[in-house]
C-alpha cells in the first residue's frame, strides 16, 4: 500500500493529487496549522465519500496544500525517459535545495523507494567525493601524477582500468574515470601512518568527509521512507572483519564498490554540495513560503568539512569528463555541464549511474541518474540526464 501511495508521486504532475497523498508529511511539517474538530472532521469524512462515488467532482485542496517544488514538464520528461527501465532519476536546485524532479520506475511501477531508501554501490561517481577528501587532508595534490597500465595490481588483486593514456594527474584521471588512480590514491590516504598513526584514525577521518557531505545517513527530505546509505568507519569495519583489516582489505571502497552504498537521492545532493563549491539544503519537496515557511533544518546551508580549495580541480574533472572524457557524447556548446559517470559492477549486468550540474557557473540543476542492469554510466544514464538538464535550463 505504502508503494502506491507514496510511488504515485514520481509519475503524477498534478499539484492536487500530489497534496492528497502528502497531507500527512504537510501536518507533521506545519504544527501550527488550525486542527479539525471532531464535528468538521465528520463533515469531511461524508463529503470525501460522496466526492469519491462522483468522478467529475473531485476533492477539493488548497493552493498551499497542492504546491510542491516538482516541475511537472521535468517530471512528464523524467517519466517518459524511464520507460523500459528499472531506475530513477532525481534532480535538485542547488541553490535552496529543492528537489524539482523525482521520477522511478520498476516492474510494478513508480516506487520512491528507488530514489530514496534504495542503497546502491555508487560506482565511479563516488571518485568525486574520494578526490575531495584526499585533496582536503593534502594526501594528493591536482598535479600529481600516477601511472596506470590497464590495471591496478597488488598482492593477490586484480582490478581492470579503462584505455587511457599514462600517467595521469588528477583532472585527467577524473574525465577517465582511471580505476588505479583512486584505488591508489586511497589506498595513500588510509595506509598513511605517519599522518594518522593507524589505519582507524585514518578511516574515521576520512568518514568525517563523507557524513559532512550528506552520505552515510539519511538526508532528512520531507518525505517518507527515506534510508541512508553506509560509509564505513573503523567501529564497523572491526566488526566486519573481525580477524581484522588494511587498506588494502576495503581497497574497492577506493572507486565506490565493496564497503560503500548511497541512495540516488544522496547522489543527487553530492552533485549539488559539488556545484555549491562545499555546501547543501537539506532536500525538500515542500516551498517555502510565507503561509507556510518551511522549518529552520531545511533552510540553514550544511557546510561540508572540505577545503574550499578542493572543489576547483574537482570541479575541473567533472568539467572534462564531460567534454572529452566518459561522458563526451553528451557535451553541447548550449550550456557547460560538469559530470561524472558510474558503471556500478553487479552480480548481474552492471547498473548505469550519472551525476552532474549545470551550468558549470551559477548552477542551475544538479541531477543523479541510476539505471539498473543498464551497462556503462555513459551509454544510458549520461544521455538521461542530458535530456533532463536541457528541459530544465530551457524553461
């Protein structure tokens, strides 16, 4: 039951049915609004039960109740773009927060719970947030160089890279998408005892970026049924592996596989702190107005613990990728978009994730796209999300 009411969402641009099925989260939001009485709420129990036998006299709502900050065109597109696809799309505006799009599908049809309580390994998306850190504690600098020859090898381990040229600097390995730099550059990090004396000194400060960064836990949208992802800190990881660990244990966590998970929506916000250049809103589906403003959590700036110094040549690689790396395919002279892609490797065909934000200054739109058993991030979650950045900045 709860799929259907809360699915309906993604698929519905009507401002009336999405405030029938969120009135509940609109009272929990808003307190101060004038409760019923025991006699009105009997008047209105008859009159919905009337309204429901009569098709064209539907339940009336206010223009407060039925508003929320989903774009129907972006919906209709996000909607459409979905078919034949298990997936979801979520957009946000980085500059409130304000999730202007949220569309799933899924063999049974629309379920928010894809977009928001449905944990995935992000992939190679997730090197945005591994560079950030790392260029933070000053354990890699955008000019450093690595070398990379179709594979990273250590000891018994065996992780294929993509054909590119060698070696590579920060920027280079970002557009890439270069599996060795990463998995290296995380390995440097977590392995550094002279920086942090033990390796769970050093994982619980890389954890600190993480959470900072709004992944690990849930957000806090003003929807139901949200879930968290996992970044792991030394307290689990001593728990998981109980004869104990080295970097190299969790060393797939370097390019977003093995110990890490994150929702599409924890993805779409990681794109939006990234195009704030070190800051989100907590994501909300409700405006804020002046009838109802919206509670002080969703309208305070949530610093992340990155240097602002750090974003720059982040920013630079995503900037790149797009325009002659992994995401190439989908550059256009219209409007500079920034993003980064992700084939997510699974038991089954690999899923296909994306994120990204545009304009490159003064964004607009921050976007995450995640396509189950769809392939490459390029080959059908890029060309998504494309599609859904031009309908938004063309408005």
């Amino acid at each position: 039951m709860k799929k259907y009411i809360i699915g309906a969402l993604c698929m519905l641009a009507t401002a009336t049915a999405m405030a029938q099925e969120y009135h509940g989260e609109m009272e929990r939001l808003y307190p101060d609004k004038p409760k019923t009485t025991k006699k009105t709420a009997k008047k209105n129990t008859t009159t919905e039960k009337k309204t429901t036998t009569d098709e064209k006299k539907p339940a009336a709502t206010t223009a407060t109740e039925a508003s929320t900050t989903l774009l129907p065109d972006l919906q209709q597109l996000a909607s459409e773009l979905l078919k034949g696809h298990k997936g979801s799309i979520v957009a946000i505006r980085p500059s409130t927060g304000e999730v202007i799009c949220l569309a799933t599908n899924s063999p049974d049809g629309p379920d928010t719970d894809l977009a928001i309580a449905t944990a995935y390994a992000p992939g190679s998306t997730f090197k945005t947030a591994q560079a950030l850190t790392f260029l933070s504690e000053g354990t890699l600098k955008p000019e450093t160089k690595m070398a990379c020859y179709g594979a990273f090898r250590e000891e018994n381990i065996k992780v294929k890279c993509h054909k590119h040229s060698s070696p590579l600097m920060l920027r280079a390995a970002l557009a890439t998408s270069c599996n060795t730099y990463f998995l290296k550059s995380f390995e440097n990090m977590i392995g550094n005892k002279a920086k942090y004396g033990t390796y769970s000194a050093a994982i619980d400060k890389w954890y600190s970026y993480m959470t900072s960064m709004g992944l690990g836990g849930p957000l806090g949208i003003d929807m139901p049924g949200e879930k968290g992802g996992l970044v792991p800190n030394s307290a689990y990881l001593a728990r998981r592996y109980r004869i104990g660990w080295r970097p190299l244990t969790i060393i797939w966590t370097g390019m977003g596989q093995g110990d890490i998970t994150a929702t599409p929506l924890q993805l779409c916000n990681l794109a939006a702190t990234i195009a704030n250049r070190g800051y989100f809103y907590t994501p909300h589906i409700h405006p804020n107005t002046a009838e109802h403003p919206l509670p002080k959590r969703f309208t305070e700036r949530r610093q992340t613990l990155v240097s602002p110094n750090a974003y720059p040549p982040v920013i630079d690689g995503m900037r790149f990728a797009v325009a002659w790396g992994t995401a190439r395919d989908i550059n256009t002279k219209e409007y500079v978009i920034c993003g980064k892609t992700g084939t997510v490797e699974n038991q089954g065909k690999d899923h296909s994730a994306f994120i990204a934000f545009a304009p490159m200054n003064n964004p607009k739109i921050a976007i995450a796209v995640f396509i189950e058993n769809a392939g490459f991030g390029a080959d059908v979650a890029a060309p998504i999300a494309a599609q859904v950045i031009r309908k938004a900045l063309k408005r």
